[in-house]
C-alpha cells in the first residue's frame, strides 16, 4: 500500500507510528544481523518523535513502488526509510548490505558516508568519502565531506586542499567558504579565514535565483 506524504507539521501521532511501525517491519524482513536483546532499544534505535515524516514516507513509495528490483537499491531505499524515521543503527547496516551487493555504487557510498559523517564515525566515513572522490571526481559535496573527515583529525592543509576543489567545481555554496575559514583560522591564516567568511556572508545574503 502506497503512503501519501504529508507536512510533517499536519501528522498526527497515529500517522507518525504507522509509518515508524511499517519502518520497523521492513528492518526485520531485510534479514539483518539481529542486535542483542538488551541493545535492540537502545537510544541510537530508538522512535524519533521528530523525524522527517516526509522523507519517510516519499522512501517507502519508492519502496513500494520497486516492488521485487534490484535488491542493493531495496537496501539503499530501506537505510533512507529507517534513517528518516529516527533509527542510526540500522541506516548503517542496510547500507553495508547494499554496498556488498553492489561495491563499486559510488551512490552508495556516498550515502553511507553521509550517514557515518552525522554519526561522528569519522574513520570508516573517510574510507568511503575516498572510495567516492575517486569513483566521482567532479561531484563538490565528495571533495567538501572527505575535507571534514580530514578536519576532524586536524589534518587541516588536506582539508583546506579538498574545501578549495570543491569551491573550484562550484563556487556558490557558501557552507564550502564556511568550512575553509575554518581550516584557515586553524591553521593560523587569520585574512584568509576573514576573506572566506566574508565570501560567505555574501553568497548568503544573495537573493535565490
């Protein structure tokens, strides 16, 4: 049965667990390695009661809608289902699995380095933000998350590197400059740092095309 989208703002409790619960149930029929007991309600598996509605039900139509596919893409639509409805655990095993089927989808090590990037495992994410530069050289965002990783372990001339390739694929994101200034002030480049926060400040106060 298909799931109608709605603002997450206009759902009700009982929408909000209907869909968590059906969440629930794919993670059980995909055949993952089960968690003990005294960890399956632990709090990074836990019911978000303010997780994006939205997202959740637009990955279980296109869940619904693949019917019998490709099964690395049912697991790459499943992580985005359980990662939409709150869970951190099981995102991270269905994207294991799709990459297992389908290692060299640089599409999903991208995702899975996402994941890992927002849940501070900075190590593996590192793993897969090389694995996706490599595959997709010409794709920003690859260069500014392996840049992160890279500040993370205060390696900041690399991250610098990578901040400033993904500004030379595109210039007009101004989180890329953000995340520059950063690496500068760092590493105890005062004006470049001011140069980029300025580039910033600018690129943000520009009205949308």
């Amino acid at each position: 049965m298909k799931t109608t989208a709605v603002p997450l703002g206009a759902a009700s409790n009982s929408i909000r667990l209907k869909a968590w619960r059906k969440a629930e149930i794919m993670a059980r029929e995909d055949n993952l390695p089960s968690q003990p007991a005294d960890t399956q309600q632990s709090s990074a598996d836990s019911i978000n009661p303010d997780y994006d509605l939205q997202r959740l039900c637009q990955a279980l139509d296109e869940i619904d809608a693949l019917d019998d596919g490709e099964p690395a893409t049912r697991f790459f639509l499943r992580a985005r289902a359980q990662w939409a409805s709150g869970r951190r655990v099981q995102p991270i095993r269905c994207m294991d699995e799709a990459i297992r089927i389908a290692p060299k989808n640089p599409m999903f090590r991208r995702q899975r380095a996402n994941y890992l990037i927002q849940l501070g495992e900075w190590a593996e994410a590192l793993y897969d933000c090389e694995v996706w530069v490599r595959w997709r050289p010409s794709e920003a965002l690859a260069y500014c998350a392996r840049g992160r990783c890279y500040a993370f372990y205060d390696n900041y001339l690399r991250a610098q590197e990578d901040y400033s390739k993904a500004i030379e694929i595109n210039p007009t994101v101004a989180l890329f400059y953000k995340l520059r200034s950063v690496a500068f002030q760092r590493s105890g480049w005062t004006c470049d740092a001011d140069r980029d926060e300025e580039l910033a400040e600018a690129l943000e106060a520009k009205p949308a095309d």
